[in-house]
C-alpha cells in the first residue's frame, strides 16, 4: 500500500492506493477530516478503503494542518464556515485533477467525512452531482440551524461575537446556497449513509435524524442506498464498529 505526500494545485494531501491499483482506473473516496483535525488523523479509515481496492484522498482542509496559521482555536472556530466553504470549492478542484491525470475514467467517486467534514459533504451534495455516493459521520446538513446553534453556544461561553448584523446575515445567505434541507431533491437517490451518536454534544443528533426520515419516502424504491446508523450510548466520536460499517457499506456501492 503506498501513502504519498501530494499537493494538487495547493490543496496538500494524502494520496492511498494499494500498489496494485496504483494506476488503475479503480473508485475514489475522498474524506475530508474534523474541526483542529488533520488529513493524516483520518489514515484508519484510509486504510480499510484502500484494502478493499479504492483510492482514498486525504485533503487537508483550509487553516488546518500544514494549512494552519498563527491563531487560536477561538478564533479558528469564528471561521468555521470559511474553513467549510473552501473545502466545498476545492472539491471540484480535486475531481478534476483525478481526471487530468488519468486516475478515474468510468470509475465511482464519493465524498465522506467526519464531524466538519461530514457537514461539508453534505453542503457538497447539494451542487455537485459527480459525487456518487457518501458517507457522513456526525454531520449536520442543515447549515442554517446549525450555525444558529453554533451562535448559541458561543454566547453561553461568555464570547461576543465580532461580527456585525450585516455580516451575520450576509454569512445566512452565504451557507444557505448550500444547504441540503433546503433542496433535499439535489440527492436525486444518491446512496448515503449516515453514522450519529445520541449523546453527541457537538452536531445535535436531532436535527440529522429528522432529515434522514425527511427524505427515506425519496429512497422507498431502493432502502439499501439510504442508511443511518445510530449509537444510543456515543458522543462526538466514531465507534470502530461504526467505522467498519460504514466503510464495508460504501465499498458496496463504489463497487455495484
């Protein structure tokens, strides 16, 4: 298995493919890791993709890893959503290059990721129709909400935000372009699979589950493309079972 050091017009990343597969046109997944996270932190889920004959990308996403800059957490979570957008933009960046260099030619793509990075697939979802399938580990597809929920908890910590009313609607409007709820039909039966603790203190596990059933009537032809899978007891935290799971189940559609 080889694990090259990349960068693809400057997004840094980890490229993994079994040796035999190096130049293959073989199925791509690329997995986008959490908030203060990193590419390499991601390498388990690489690993049991990869055994399984797909290619796995892992970007590094904007202000994070070797991409991060001299500030502190606070305020790398004030730009939480620049953090996300970016990574939305680089995808296509991504998709192309895996074109341009001979790498998928009729093969299957999916995006999947954990925490942010499952928020950020489902923001992908809702504009890129390339993407094949996914997988969404902790994610939040209402955007909107979410961010409200973010506002929320940063007001209990005694923080204020320095932002100005203008700039708080105009970041509404911004992350409503991509917002999933709001156009749930862009899935357009797309397999996906999401992965959710209940106790998750984090990405409220509510508001994921209610747009699962929003949309189960859209897969009613074909259930097996729809999951999610729920931990009564987990946190903001992928259980390995729930790993595996996920990984075997979107091995299965990348390889249909």
């Amino acid at each position: 298995m080889q694990i090259q050091e990349e960068t693809w017009h400057d997004i840094p990343l980890l490229h993994i493919v079994e040796n035999q597969y190096k130049d293959q046109d073989i199925p791509v997944a690329i997995f986008l890791h959490g908030f203060t996270s990193a590419k390499e932190h991601n390498l388990h889920y690489a690993y049991n993709l990869a055994k399984k004959g797909i290619r796995v990308l892992l970007p590094e996403a904007h202000l994070h890893g070797v991409r991060s800059e001299k500030i502190d957490e606070v305020e790398l979570a004030l730009r939480f959503w620049e953090v996300v957008m970016t990574s939305i933009e680089e995808l296509p960046i991504l998709h192309q290059t895996l074109k341009e260099k001979g790498l998928v030619k009729t093969a299957k793509i999916s995006v999947g990721g954990t925490s942010m990075g499952g928020i950020t697939t489902l923001g992908a979802l809702s504009i890129y129709d390339w993407i094949d399938a996914s997988i969404v580990m902790m994610g939040a597809p209402g955007f909107q909400g979410f961010l409200q929920e973010q506002m929320r908890q940063f007001e209990q910590r005694g923080f204020d935000l320095p932002v100005t009313e203008v700039e708080k609607n105009q970041l509404f409007e911004q992350i409503a372009m991509v917002d999933l709820t709001k156009r749930p039909e862009a899935l357009n039966g797309r397999p996906i699979y999401f992965w959710h603790g209940q106790k998750d203190p984090v990405v409220p596990y509510a508001p994921t589950y209610q747009f699962y059933e929003s949309i189960k009537p859209m897969y009613v032809d074909q259930p097996g493309k729809l999951v999610f899978e729920s931990d009564k007891v987990a946190s903001h935290a992928v259980t390995r079972k729930g790993l595996l799971n996920a990984v075997n189940w979107l091995a299965s559609q990348l390889n249909e």
